[in-house]
C-alpha cells in the first residue's frame, strides 16, 4: 500500500469547541456563521483570486477527533438508531480510512487581515474549531447539483426536527448574532440517537456559552444558559 502525504492549508474557526451539537450535515444550519484561517504557507492572495464569483464551496477536511490506525468495512449511521450496520462507503461516519470529511458551505465573504492575511466566512459549516481543512474546490450548479439524486437510508430515517422552547431570558444572555444559530442548532436535536430520556439534562457548549436543555417527546426546552 502506498502511503500519500497531505498537507493541511487551513483551519476552521467555528464556534463549536467539541463535537457535541455540531450538525449531522453541512448546510443544516445556514445561520452558522465560521471563519477558515489559511495556514501562513497558504498566505498568498493570489491563490484565493477569482473565488468571491462562486457562491458555494466545497471543503476537504479531517474527522480529527476520529483518527484512528484501524478501520472497519462496516459502521452504526446514529440516524439508524445506532444499531443497523453499513457499509463504511456508504455512509457519511467519520470512522474512515482516510478520516476524511466533505461538506458545501455558503460563502459569505473574503476578507484580508492583518494578523491572517486572507480569510474566508463561510455559513452552514458543520466542523469543530480548530479543523484541519486539506482543500477547497468551487461548488458548480451545473454539476454538482443533482435534483434527481436519491439519499439511501436518509431519504427515509427518523425525522430529527425538534421544536425549540428557549425562553426569552435565557436568550438574550447570547450574543444578538448568535441566537438563531443556537436556535439551528437546537432545532437539528444535538443529542445521540440512541438517547431518549426526557428526564435527562444535556449541556451544548456553543460560541463560549453552556447551553443545557431536555428533550420530550419533540420539544427541546432550554433551562440555563451560562458564560464560559
């Protein structure tokens, strides 16, 4: 076998510092708003040049919290339940070969800084702070959109979208431009699937805040919010 070496070109700034709450899926949550930061080797501007035409790009990045030197042919997709087995290529786990991750995101702007240089905000990003990206390439309508593409066991899994109960004063202890992404966020059920206690609190730690809530039946209802 044949070993190739990657070089990391940059990395996520994102307001999620675990994997908890991170959505399952890119683009779930379009008010997520992240920052990728190139690596000083990749501070050229040039290599950037053209990409505010595009509206969408794609990332080419690392499960890092998933690398591991064993692989399985087969994995448990939680939106089985956790329970029912599939072919590793033939879903979307992080447990791969290459620990490799795909996702589209809105490009929102390119920015030159000082400290960074050139840096690009992205929307709908579902990567943890901090994640090493190996590419991006620009997200083509004419063929990378497929509306005719059928989703396997997605097209049919349990259906994940919770009402929200936030209440107002514990709300407004978030940032303005964060609530409807901790909103998202919620929306899209953070828990494991295979969780199911309406008695149980979980804590999201999301944009330097503790978000704990409980989930019945579907209803999400927040109760505490503190700052990290």
């Amino acid at each position: 076998m044949q070993d190739v070496t990657i070089q990391v070109i940059a990395r996520m700034k994102s307001d999620f510092p675990t994997k908890f709450g991170i959505p399952r899926q890119s683009s779930l949550v379009k008010e997520l708003r992240s920052t990728i930061i190139f690596e000083p080797a990749f501070h050229n501007p040039d290599a950037l040049r053209g990409i505010e035409g595009y509206s969408h790009l794609w990332l080419i990045w690392q499960f890092s919290e998933a690398v591991r030197q064993d692989w399985s042919p087969t994995v448990r997709p939680p939106r089985l339940g956790g329970n029912t087995r599939m072919g590793v290529f033939a879903t979307r786990s992080p447990f791969r070969p290459n620990s490799l991750g795909l996702s589209s995101v809105n490009l929102i702007g390119l920015e030159e800084t000082e400290e960074y240089g050139p840096v690009l905000h992205v929307a709908g990003a579902d990567l943890m702070d901090g994640t090493p990206i190996f590419d991006i390439k620009p997200y083509i309508p004419y063929s990378d959109c497929h509306p005719e593409a059928t989703g396997g066991f997605t097209d049919v899994a349990e259906n994940y979208i919770l009402h929200v109960n936030f209440p107002a004063h514990l709300l407004s202890m978030l940032p303005e431009d964060k609530r409807a992404a901790a909103i998202g966020v919620l929306t899209h059920d953070p828990r494991p699937s295979y969780q199911k206690d309406s008695q149980r609190i979980y804590g999201l730690t999301f944009a330097g805040f503790n978000i704990r809530f409980a989930v019945e039946n579907k209803t999400l209802t927040v109760c505490e919010v503190t700052s990290l």
